[in-house]
C-alpha cells in the first residue's frame, strides 16, 4: 500500500515492440538500415485503467524530442499535444 494506504498497482504484462524505418521507393538498404530497429516497451497494469508506454534509445540519445513520437497522431504537428503535457 502507499502513504494513502491505496493499493499500487503492479505491472500485470510487459509487450516489446520494434520495427524498422521504411525507406521509401527507389532506396536502397545500407547494413546500418538492416540493424537499426526502433523499439519501445507496453506495459499493462492490474488495474486496467491504462497502459504505459516507454520508448527505449540509445545511451545519451533523446526519445521524443520536442514531443514527436510515432505512437501519438499529431507527430508532425508544430506543437503536438505530448509536448503540450510535457
């Protein structure tokens, strides 16, 4: 229980989802596109109110920079609404 004695919720199920960036028509692959894979991680909880989502990258690297991700639908917008909450 917490300070609130509410229960925590405890993390019921863990999903890994990757995928590879599409290069478009005409391009080729380079062995550096073959391995790069973009990654992130769904976790379910008990109380199946909600999900989280945590979008791994690489040491020092920046997931989410300026509020573009690829799991929100305004991505390309100049101001998406998860830079909006942040």
């Amino acid at each position: 229980k917490d300070l609130a004695g509410s229960a925590v919720p405890q993390m019921s199920d863990v999903h890994m989802i990757s995928h590879r960036y599409a290069l478009g028509p005409g391009k080729r692959e380079s062995a550096e596109d073959r391995l790069t894979y973009h990654s992130f991680l769904l976790l379910e909880w008990d109380h199946g109110r909600h999900t989280t989502v945590l979008e791994l990258a690489l040491l020092n690297g920046v997931g989410g920079y300026k509020g573009k991700v690829n799991w929100c639908e305004d991505r390309d917008a100049p101001l998406p609404s998860l830079y909006k909450a942040m």
